[in-house]
C-alpha cells in the first residue's frame, strides 16, 4: 500500500490520500523520519501490554487517591495511610510484572540487561527510581512531616516518584515506537500509555493545572458582608495564568503530538487524551469547580470534530500543524465561556483572554513545527509526500 507500512484491520484498507482516520498504519515517510535503531531485545505481545497497563491503571490509582488525599484532609500525619497502601500496591504489581516479562525473556548464560523487553529498559529504570524515591519519602515524611498543597509538588521523593511512575506508565507507548508496524487494534496500549503517562505530570504539575480550579483567570473582590464580585486582575494574575494554560497545554497536546508524528490518529484519540485528564484533576479536588466538566467536555467535542475534518497524518505536515495549533484554542475556548456563564463576567479584557488562546495554539504550532522540521531534515530520500493537501 502506497506511503504506509500496513493496513488497518477494521474492515478496509486505509486511503492512501489520507481518507483514513484510525489509529494504525504509520506513514513510511514519518517511519523514516523518526526511525531508532532496531532493538534486540524481544518485543511484548498485545496481551503483555495490556496487563502493564492495568498494573499501571492500579499505580496511577493511588496516585490521584493520594492527591486527593493531600488536597482535601488537613491533619495528614503518617507515611502509612489507604492511599499510600493503593498507591505501592500498584507500583509493586507494576515491578513485579516487568520482573516478570524479564524473566521469561533471559537465556542463561546473557546479560539480565539484554532480556528487558523492547522499550521497556526506560520502565525497568523506573521501577529502581521508584523504589529508592519510596524510601526516601518515608524518610522525607518522617522527618519533615507530611507536606500540604503545593508542598507536596516540590518535594524530591514525590518527584523522583512522579518521574518513575511517568517511566513505568509510558512503556507500551517506547515498545509500540519501535515496532512501526503495529497496525489498529495493536496500538491501543501504546495511544493508553501515552495518555497515562501524561497524567502523571499533569498530577505533579496540578498546581498549573487549568482544569483543576477556575481561579487562575479570575481576580475578585468583595465588600464586608456582600458576595465577592469579579474584578480587574493584575499584571502578575495575568502573567501566571498565561504560564498555566501553557504548561496545561503542553502536558495535554504534546502527547497527541508525539502520537500523531507516528501514527494516523482517529479522531476520538485526541478528545479523549484532553478530556480524561481534565475530568481526573477536577476529581481529585474534590469536584472543587463539578461545572468545569461540561467545559471539558464540549472542548473535547470541538478537538474531536477538528480532527474529524483536517484528518492530520503523520505525511500530511500541514494537516498535521494545523490540527495540532487549533485544538487546544478550541479546547480551551469552552473553559472561558463556562466561567463567565459560571460568574456571570470574565476578570480578562477580550485581548487578554483572546490573547491567551491565540498563544496556546501558537505554542503547539512550534512544538509541532520543530519536530516535523527535525524529521524533514532526516530524510534521506527525495521521494516525500510532504506536500499532499
């Protein structure tokens, strides 16, 4: 099949003009582009990914518990709590299964290195980071006592933590990179893994998080005795809102986009990466701001709906930009609306929220400008399909 390495297993072949949209086949162009060297280690099999995955569902579980956990109960004073009990019960089922996988894979006589399944060796370092992070938050926790609030996202052990957990949740995504022509429905737990993986950070980045609190785009006042009313923000409101729509940005779109570099993505795959995170965030606070889902909600619609109509491919570069810059202007336009429905009037001028916007589609236009640029350069043969409308 023309410019791509395989057919999608849904019934019919993918059009080689790009009138696909499933996740599957990789065009050979971008295969080209961002081709690693073949691996020797033995790559995992369907059934093996989904079960990291579901160890890691159980690891990523605790996580959010214990968010939730350091969010909502003041009086935390013990390392040894339910939270951290699902929290190293998950991460103990994810090591022992990459022991495992491990394990079945190592020939006497080798290196126990070289039996450490195909894009699992970031995973496996994981599970060491993990463990060392583990023990040095119980030491931490024991000595300084149990952080609060944004303390909690600064603390060295919980990100030693969180790095672990994002190395152990992403290795379905680093297997799947390597072996290209995985056709749908083989790449589910590689498009999970991603998305999990990003997850992780938007938990230990929640504090930007623009889902978790409607906050960070509105300034109030309010008179002895009357209902605060929206007021005028300030240069520095301004300033750090625009820094957490571009940190929420990055932690929701840019594993789309590494997706989407690889892969042809069907368009329910970036909705649901932008809105199964949002949801998890509003959650562990408590549903602090529950109104802020619909939001969420109808953003993941409008990204869905785009990528329905662009059909980006990873050989289609300006489909793929322009999909890429104008989902999160689309995501995050609902937001807006919701809290100005919400409290009756936005703190920011149209320029700014205007502006705020533009900038954030602006941001994934030169993520995903650089990295089309850096695999365009790779590209040794004259026979690209770069240019296809």
């Amino acid at each position: 099949m023309e410019g791509f390495s395989g057919e999608l297993s849904l019934g019919s072949p993918l059009a080689v003009k790009g009138g696909g949209t499933y996740c599957g086949a990789m065009d050979a162009t971008a295969a080209h582009a961002f081709a690693m060297p073949k691996s020797a280690h033995r790559p995992t099999t369907a059934v093996e990914d989904t079960i990291t995955l579901a160890a890691g569902v159980w690891l990523l579980t605790g996580t959010y518990v214990d968010g939730w956990a350091h969010n909502n109960l003041p009086d935390l004073e013990t390392f040894l709590t339910p939270w951290h009990a699902i929290l190293y019960s998950g991460f103990a089922a994810c090591a022992l299964w990459i022991a495992a996988l491990t394990w079945r894979r190592h020939t006497p006589g080798t290196r126990w290195t070289t039996a450490i399944p195909a894009g699992y060796g970031a995973a496996a370092a994981g599970v060491i980071l993990f463990l060392i992070s583990g023990m040095a938050d119980f030491a931490w926790h024991s000595v300084f006592g149990i952080e609060q609030g944004v303390k909690a996202l600064f603390s060295p052990s919980h990100l030693g933590l969180a790095t672990g957990g994002f190395l152990i949740l992403g290795a379905p995504f680093s297997s799947a990179w390597l072996s290209p022509g995985r056709s749908w429905p083989r790449l589910i737990p590689a498009v999970v893994s991603a998305m999990l993986a990003g997850m992780v950070a938007a938990f230990i980045l929640q504090e930007f998080a623009v889902f978790a609190r409607h906050g960070l785009i509105q300034t109030y006042t309010s008179a002895a005795g009357g209902r605060a009313a929206v007021t005028v923000p300030t240069s520095s409101s301004i300033i750090v809102s625009l820094g957490s729509f571009f940190v929420s940005t990055a932690v929701l779109f840019a594993p789309v986009l590494l997706l989407s570099l690889r892969w042809r993505l069907h368009a329910a795959v970036p909705a649901a990466m932008a809105l199964l995170p949002s949801v998890a965030l509003q959650i562990m606070v408590a549903l602090r701001d529950p109104w802020l889902i619909p939001a969420a909600v109808a953003g993941a619609v409008l990204v869905g709906a785009l990528w329905a109509i662009v059909r980006p491919a990873p050989d289609r570069h300006a489909r793929l930009i322009t999909a890429m810059s104008l989902s999160p202007v689309l995501f995050w336009a609902p937001y807006f609306a919701g809290v100005a429905l919400h409290d009756g009037a936005l703190s920011f001028s149209p320029e700014i929220w205007g502006g705020t916007l533009a900038w954030t589609g602006l941001e994934m236009l030169a993520l995903a400008a650089l990295t089309l640029k850096g695999g365009h350069q790779a590209i040794a043969s004259p026979s690209r399909r770069d240019s296809n409308p």
